[in-house]
C-alpha cells in the first residue's frame, strides 16, 4: 500500500466555511488557479500553483516565488480545465489519495466537468472524492461505508446509466436490491439514522452525496 499522503486540491469553486474541510498535517497542497485564495485564507502554504493563472493576481504569484512555491504555469487556450491537468499530475505523481476541496459551486459547466473526472478510466487503486468542509461526493461501483451524522443527508444518483442491485443500511429509507433510473429523483435526500451508512451496488455506478449537518465548529482553547 502506498505510504504516499493525501493531495488536496484546491479549486476556485464556492465554499461556506473552508476551515471546516478535516486537512492533516502532512497533506500535499496543490492550489488550481483562484483555488489559492482559499489556502491563503486558511493561513496555508500550497507545496503547488497551477493553472492559466487568469484568476490569480501577480501579487498572489510573487508572494507564491517568495515562499518558493512550485509553479506551473498553463496556456489559456488548452484541451483540458486547470483541475483535470491538477489531477493528472497528482496521479503522475504518486499521489493514490485526492481530495477535490471547493470543487462545485460557481458555473453550473465547471461542477459538471468537475464531477465527470470521478469516472476516470485510470483511478484503479486510487480514491478520489470531493469535500468543501459540508459536503462530499464519492463515486461507487461496489460498495461505500461512511461516517455520518444522524439527520444528515445522503443521495444516490446513478451515473451513467441505471444503477441497479442496490442495497443500503443506516438510511431513514432503505433500498433493497433496487434500481435507480437516471430519469428520476428516487435517490435524492435520504436521512443518515446513525454514525455511518452503508450503500452497495450489483450493476453500474453511483454518484453518493453525503451533506453533514451544520454544526457549530468547536474552537481550539489555547
């Protein structure tokens, strides 16, 4: 098993409150593009800055070179978004774990492209997952148990296809070996019961929208 940390990559999308996304100390930190301005926020360095820089400052860049910052610089006319040549490189680079931070929000094309690179064909043995801190969205082909809230919300979407063979545990409303149609609505808002949930899947892929309740964030005492 790889010993490699996590790569979080930071995108220029919206966030409530980005201290609440759960980083660790040894972290990889890549900013994508604007994403940077939510690593400065939360008083950050980024171990990387890419993109075609059209949302980050030159004032931002010089303070990037100062710390010395890695930074690859993209042309604006290209053939795939600043977060897809981000994944790309954390994948080349070792990285088995990816965080997608701030990712949906903003320009209803981003999130959509955004979302797709959970399909990608080359993500064997790798885990890639969005998170802003509120909400996180995984892909399963198999089978997905996570930590939850009770009263949080949880919806299943199927990608790609109906996705059948369904069964879940910890959900308010259960499914039992049942079929979710991309035409319809059936999976949206289910209500997590306990301290985790459970969803698996016979046939085809499901998109897992797990929303935490908002809690007040508890402060550190010094």
């Amino acid at each position: 098993m790889s010993t490699r940390p996590r790569a979080v990559l930071f995108v220029n999308g919206e966030a409530r409150d980005p201290r609440r996304l759960k980083l660790l100390p040894d972290d990889y930190f890549i900013a994508v593009d604007g994403g940077l301005r939510y690593l400065f926020a939360l008083g950050l360095k980024p171990n990387l800055v890419l993109g075609d820089f059209d949302s980050i400052s030159e004032d931002e860049l010089a303070r990037c070179q100062m710390k010395g910052v890695e930074i690859l610089r993209y042309p604006s006319q290209k053939d795939q978004t600043d977060l897809e040549l981000a994944v790309d490189l954390a994948l080349a680079r070792g990285f088995r774990d990816i965080i997608i931070a701030c990712g949906l929000g903003g320009r209803l094309d981003h999130s959509l492209g955004n979302l797709a690179l959970l399909s990608r064909p080359d993500m064997q043995g790798a885990a890639l997952r969005f998170d802003d801190g509120f909400t996180k969205v995984f892909l399963t082909r198999a089978e997905l148990k996570l930590a939850c809230q009770p009263g949080d919300l949880v919806s299943l979407l199927p990608w790609h296809g109906e996705a059948r063979g369904i069964l879940t545990d910890g959900l308010a409303y259960p499914l039992k070996q049942e079929t979710l149609l991309p035409w319809q609505t059936r999976g949206i808002s289910n209500v997590c019961v306990g301290d985790e949930f459970t969803v698996s899947l016979e046939v085809g892929a499901l998109l897992v929208i797990h929303q935490t309740r908002e809690l007040p964030i508890q402060e550190e005492k010094p």
